[in-house]
C-alpha cells in the first residue's frame, strides 16, 4: 500500500501539497524475490511497468545479477529508498515475519543483495519491515534484520 500511494495510484486520499503525488517514477521502482501478487497487483505492476523479479528468475539468474539490475535502474534518482521485507527470506532462516512463505531467499542471499546495496554506494535509506517478534524462534528473525542492516551500510561477513 505505500509503494502504491508513493507511485500515485491510489486515489487522492494520500495527496496533499506536502507530498505531491506521483512521489517516484516507476521506471526506478524494482521489487526482488517476489513469489506471489494477487490480480490487483499484478494489473498494477503492469500498468506501471514495475520491474518484477520473481524467486524463480533469481534461480535461474542469480541473486547478484537481478539485485546489480534493480541498482542500474535506481541509479541517477535524486533519492534512492531501500525497503526490505523479511517475508522475503525464507522462514527457515526469518520464521518471524507476517507471512512466512517457503522458498525466499536464503541467509547468504539475503545477505549478498545487501552487501551490493552498501558496495553501490546508491541507497539514501533503508528501511527493514516485517519482523513480528510474537511469531519469531528466540528473536532468530530480529537478529537476521540486524546483520542486515549491518550488510546494507558496509558490514562484511568474513
């Protein structure tokens, strides 16, 4: 829903002159990991030419290949905003989140697409939603957000 109201396509319930409406050009916008729209999201992604990258094109291409493709496509925007969703991963890795879905992303992806965010030197923020510490394993899922989070502003791993 923020995505859409920030595009403009929602109605003008969200417009004021503070926040001019559309607030991003869709060609910039690119939505990684995705396994599942229902039929307005799909119509709207159309619409808009959204660029999708579905869990299966990421098995067949590779997380760094589509995640280097989404930062070509932001490149050059006044404002670059990352927002990261941790349904993405795969329960078995972040069983805390709103809708635990099999087949996300694994640890180490999860953590390479944040590393190329910080190497690209093209985020102005980040965001980390959906960790829901009622459903979360011994704060399993909030700790993964964290190294995240590290990743994404130039932490490594090794």
């Amino acid at each position: 829903m923020p995505l859409a109201a920030a595009l403009g396509a929602i109605e003008d319930g969200f417009a004021s002159d503070a926040w001019p409406l559309p607030s991003l050009d869709p060609r910039r916008v690119s939505l990684i990991g995705v396994r599942a729209l229902d039929d307005g999201e799909r119509a709207l992604v159309g619409r808009l030419g959204l660029a999708v990258s579905t869990m299966s094109e990421i098995d067949r291409r590779g997380v760094e290949e589509v995640v280097r493709d989404a930062l070509e496509r932001a490149r050059g925007a006044r404002f670059v905003h990352v927002s990261l969703d941790m349904d993405v991963i795969d329960p078995d890795v972040a069983p805390g989140v709103g809708t635990p879905v099999r087949g996300g992303l694994s640890y180490r992806e999860a953590h390479l697409a944040m590393e190329l965010i910080a190497e690209s030197g093209v985020a102005d923020s980040l965001e980390i939603v959906e960790v829901n510490p009622i459903l979360d394993r011994e704060n399993e899922t909030a700790r993964l957000a964290v190294e995240l989070a590290a990743s994404a502003l130039g932490a490594r791993i090794l």
